[in-house]
C-alpha cells in the first residue's frame, strides 16, 4: 500500500558514508507519493566524500528513485547544507526539474507559511570553526561505528533498536544547550521572515515543536534517527520514524508517528 501526501520534507541522509541507512530510506520513498520533496541539506555528504570514496548500489538506488519521482512530475526542491555547500554556487538553478535554493517558503495545504532552511548558518562552529567541525564529524563517525556494533549485539538479543551516538548527545549539557540555542536562532530567523513556522535539519533531532509562537519543525536524519516530516492534504505535519528494520509498506502500527496540527 503507498500513501498519498501532499509533501515530503527530508534532510541529513548523508549519502556517501557508511552511515547512511540508504535502505530504510528508500523503502519509505517507495512506500509515499508526495506531490512535492523537500530536501532539506546534507543529502549528499561531500566532506566524507573528500576523504574516501563511499558510493554503494543502496546510494545510487536512492537517487535513481528521487529522478524518477521528478521524471512522474512530483516537484523537488534541494536546499543545500554544509556538508553538500558545494551546491549553493548553483543556487537558483534547475537541473532536469530538481530545482536547487538557498532557502525557500513553504505555503502549507492550511494556509501556513513555513520557511525551510538546513540551518547550519545558525551553527557558529560550523560557520566559523570548519577546523572543528571536520573534527566533530570524524568523532561523529566513530560514535555511528559504535552504534551499528551496539545494535548487532541487541538485534542478537531480541531488544529493540537503540542509538548510541543519540544517547550520548542527549547526555551531555553543552550539547542539550546547543541544541536549544539553535533552536531558539532559527525560531527567531523565522520571525524576522515573517511566518508561521520553519522546517529545518542540520542537528539531527527530529521534532515537532510550537516556539514563541512559531511552529518548529526538524527532519531528524537518515544515520540514527531514520525520520522525515510529513504533510499531509489537510496541511498537518507528521513526524515519521522509519525504523531501519521497517522494509515493508506503511502502516501506523510500526511507522512511529508523532502528529502536530
């Protein structure tokens, strides 16, 4: 069964990096048919790809589904983030329907404007500190490594997935008040443009929240996370966790649905 949708909004997929949980996101493409895709930065991640080449069939599968979504007319909007900056020098180009911005307004089935941005011009570290954040992002790494090896030993066990890298995170202070902080930068971006809302990515939290008046969206990731943000027609917005594990089609028994009108 393939569920309608009025948009998908989907960032920090990573692709290029071991990571990447390619295949959980390619059966959630298969299992929706959005009238529009908002990817939303970090699709494609040049930093790693720099380093080492890491370019599996589940990637390019990834791809091939997204062309093929565009070629059946759904409309796709790229907005590049820091890890695929490479793209924001093509900033209001179009290649074969894939329209690639900075930043765009999104008019929701309610009448709700809601600005989408990656978010990382909220991220001093990365904005000022490339340095450091290069050298997050090879920490980062070796925390995923640590998960995947945690989740083979649970899966063996019969326990349920569980994030490492996420726990962690979630632990320490100085990442809960950064998060808060980027939060509360890019609730106040939003206020500046003047709508009603603001879908972002970039700190791999996902989220539905109402803030100071405005409606705070995060996609979440496709390394721990596996989530997206729905639309449906009626202009409400899903928060869906799409397991790893979940190959099959969608059903609200095992999706892991938040929903925020």
């Amino acid at each position: 069964m393939v569920r309608k949708v009025r948009t998908l909004f989907i960032s920090d997929v990573h692709l290029g990096t071991r990571g990447c949980q390619a295949a959980a996101l390619l059966s959630f493409l298969k299992a929706h048919e959005p009238e529009r895709i908002y990817l939303v930065g970090d699709i494609v991640d040049g930093w790693r790809l720099k380093v080492a080449w890491h370019w599996p069939q589940a990637h390019n599968d990834v791809v091939q589904k997204l062309l093929r979504q565009v070629r059946r007319g759904v409309r796709l909007i790229y907005i590049p983030g820091n890890h695929d900056e490479f793209l924001r020098d093509y900033a209001g180009s179009n290649f074969g329907g894939i329209e690639v911005v900075e930043e765009a307004i999104h008019v929701a089935a309610d009448g709700r404007r809601i600005l989408v941005i990656h978010g990382d011009k909220f991220d001093h570290v990365v904005r000022n500190m490339k340095w450091l954040a290069h050298l997050g992002d090879t920490a980062y790494d070796f925390a995923i490594f640590l998960n995947r090896q945690v989740s083979v030993v649970r899966r063996r066990m019969g326990l349920p997935y569980w994030s490492f890298s996420a726990y962690a995170k979630l632990k320490v202070k100085k990442a809960v008040a950064f998060i808060s902080a980027f939060e509360d930068a890019v609730v106040a971006d939003a206020a500046r443009h003047k709508v009603d809302g603001v879908m972002c990515g970039h700190i791999h939290q996902p989220t539905i929240r109402r803030i100071a008046d405005i409606d705070y969206f995060n996609t979440g990731d496709w390394v721990e996370s596996c989530s997206a943000i729905i639309e449906t027609f009626d202009g409400a917005f899903e928060l869906v966790h799409w397991r790893p594990e979940e190959v099959m089609p969608y059903s609200p028994l095992h999706s892991g649905i938040e929903v925020a009108a």
